[in-house]
C-alpha cells in the first residue's frame, strides 16, 4: 500500500507535467482559460480524494491490526482466566485437605493430652494408695516392735 508520502512523490510530478500541458494548450489556444482551470480544479479534487482514500485505507489497516492484537489479547486472558480458575479449585481443594488435617491433629492431640491426663490422674491416685499402704505398713511395722 502506498503511503502519503510516496504517493505525494509519485503524483507532484504527474502533477506539474498535466499543469504544462494545460499551459501548453491554453498558449496555444486549443482549449479557453476557463476548460483549464476547470480540469485543474478536476485534478486537485481528483489528488484530494485519492490522498483520503489512502489515508482511510491505512487507518481501517491500522484499526483491523488494533482488533486482531485485542482479539489476541482477549484470547490469552481467556486462557488466563480458565487457568486461574483451575489454581483457584485446586488451592481450595488444597485449603479443605489442610483444613481436614489440622482437625484430624487436633483431635489426635486432644486424645493424646487427655490420655494423658487420665495416665496422670491414675499415677497420682495410685501414688496416693501406694503411700498409704506404706504408711500402714510402717504403723504395724512400729506397732510389732
């Protein structure tokens, strides 16, 4: 595609070259003053069309490459997006298995300290027996003597 430029180097001789034939003619009276600045004014509206032409092409190319890149764009956000959701899934399945094992180890932990506790409580009652037998023991040992 042409661009403004070029297109301005190309039609600036075409251009001047009409403009001496169109002298030529009028000098040499094949055709009036007023058919010559008629085909002159022709040529301008002519170049001027073809300058917005172009220049409408190259915007409409500028704007279909624009909504390919947003296509593009809005295809890899889609993937994006559907890969976020999968992390998102598995982060919750992740959280809940998480989740189910601090529960599991709390609860192991309570059975744990409880069993514990009974262990200690039974020790302490035992210990208690224990001194107590010992201290009937040594009343019938002093009690014998």
């Amino acid at each position: 595609m042409l661009s403004p430029r070029r297109l301005a180097t190309t039609a600036a001789p075409l251009a001047a070259l009409a403009l001496g034939v169109l002298a030529l003619l009028v000098l040499a009276d094949l055709i009036t003053l007023g058919a010559a600045a008629a085909a002159t004014a022709f040529m301008i509206s002519l170049a001027a069309l073809a300058l917005l032409l172009l220049t409408v092409r190259r915007i409409d190319g500028k704007a279909h490459r624009i909504d390919l890149r947003i296509k593009k764009h809005e295809a890899e956000l889609a993937r994006t997006t559907a890969a976020l959701k999968t992390i998102e899934t598995r982060l919750d399945v992740l959280v809940q298995a998480v989740e189910d094992s601090a529960a599991r180890r709390a609860d192991d932990l309570g059975a744990i300290l409880a069993s514990l506790g009974e262990d200690r409580v039974n020790a302490m009652a035992r210990a208690r027996e224990v001194e107590e037998l010992r201290e009937e023991v040594r009343a019938l040992a002093k009690g014998r003597v």
